[in-house]
C-alpha cells in the first residue's frame, strides 16, 4: 500500500494503476462480468436486488472490488434465481472462500509488481541529474559558457569543454556510454573519458579522425599515468 500510496502522487499514475489492477484481477473480474452476461441481468435488476450501487464495482474493470461473503451470496440468490427462470445453468457457482483464495494471490501479485515499480522509480530518478541552477534563477534554458579560443588545428565547430561536461554530468552516471556521431576534434569523447564514462566517436572525415584519434589515445595515456604513475 505504501509503494502505491507514494506512486500514485506521481502525474498520470493513477491511471496507469487502475490499468495494471484490471489486468492483474481480470480472471476475477471476468468471472463476474461473463455471470452477468450468460443471464442477460441488468444493473437495476441488481440495484432493486441489493438495494445497493455496489455493483457498479463489482461487474466493471473500473475500480473494481471483491464483495464481501452476505454480499457475494446475496448475488448468488438472484443470479441462481435468474438461471432458474431461464432453464440455464447456475450462475456465480464458486463460494466466497474460493474467491477469497484467488483475490489473496492476485492481490500479492499486485503489490509485488507495485514493489517492483517503486524499485525502478528509484533507479530512475537516482540516474536523473538536475542542471545546475542558482538562487537567483532556479529554472534556465540559457547556459553561459566561453567559447573556445583559437589555435592551430581548432576544429570550426568545437564545443567548450566545460559544456560537454555539464551535459554528460546531467545526462549520465560513470561507467555509462557516450555517443558522438559527429565527433570532429573529439571534445565530448575527451570530457567523457575525463567523467569516466565510455565513449563511442563516428567521424566522416579521416583525417580529422585520425587526428583526434591520436589526441584522445594521448589524453588516454594521461589519465592512466594520473591514476597510476610508478606502473609495474
């Protein structure tokens, strides 16, 4: 209950819930829907036989609900009644206790899938990484950051360093993979690499790719003579 208690604050969920139930409880919710059907019984025959609305629950996938035993064997007096008039065979044959045994196990199913949903919500939203805001401006779309200063060999269209690392660090965790389909100098997979993340370069120009090839197996060896400076 708590798992679905928490999720359901979240936008949308509810429906996705009611979903889930209905698929969760169909073999019960069937069993009513399918009794009801065979004798052709409608809603006012059960609301005069009730004296109740309570079948709106229990003959609809919309939040649908177990009655309880008087209420369960109440139905059954009708619907055998009802089988009676029409020479059909009884209807609503199981004992609430059956029923009982079926909802208990289809209720562990639920909430054991509600379990694992709450689980993975986690996951998800530990994966998530907010882009830095300020106190004076706690939502942006506009990011400042310089540009990059010419020098010989710059690629045209190179991104700032900084930038990239922002991005990867907002977008991914360590040990994720990267992917820069249009790699030119390599800036994100060198920020990738420096973040300790996989990275993955396509290059359409060879020369180009050749270059950055050897710039980031460079910056590679660096970084292990960084971590490691006296190798065996």
């Amino acid at each position: 209950y708590g798992a679905e208690s928490k999720a359901k604050n979240d936008a949308g969920y509810a429906l996705k819930c009611a979903e889930l139930k209905g698929e969760v409880f169909a073999p019960l919710i069937d069993y009513f829907i399918t009794a009801k059907n065979q004798l052709n019984i409608t809603g006012k025959e059960i609301e005069k036989h009730m004296r109740s609305y309570m079948h709106r629950h229990w003959f609809s996938y919309s939040q649908w609900k177990l009655p309880n035993k008087s209420q369960y064997e109440k139905l059954q007096q009708l619907f055998s009644q009802k089988a009676t008039e029409k020479r059909l065979a009884s209807s609503l044959s199981k004992s609430h206790h059956q029923l009982n045994l079926t909802h208990d196990e289809l209720q562990r199913d639920y909430s054991e899938l509600m379990k694992n949903y709450d689980e993975l919500k986690r996951q998800y939203e530990n994966l998530r990484r907010p882009f830095s805001v300020t106190k004076d401006v706690p939502y942006t779309d506009v990011w400042n950051f310089p540009h990059v200063l010419y020098y010989p060999g710059k690629h045209p269209c190179e991104k700032p360093a900084a930038l990239l690392k922002h991005i990867i660090n907002a977008s991914s965790s360590s040990g994720h993979a990267v992917a820069d389909f249009f790699m030119g100098s390599g800036s994100t997979v060198k920020a990738a690499i420096q973040l300790g993340r996989q990275a993955i370069g396509v290059e359409l120009e060879t020369d180009r790719f050749l270059q950055t090839q050897k710039e980031i197996e460079n910056l590679s060896q660096s970084l292990r003579q960084l971590k490691d400076p006296y190798p065996c």
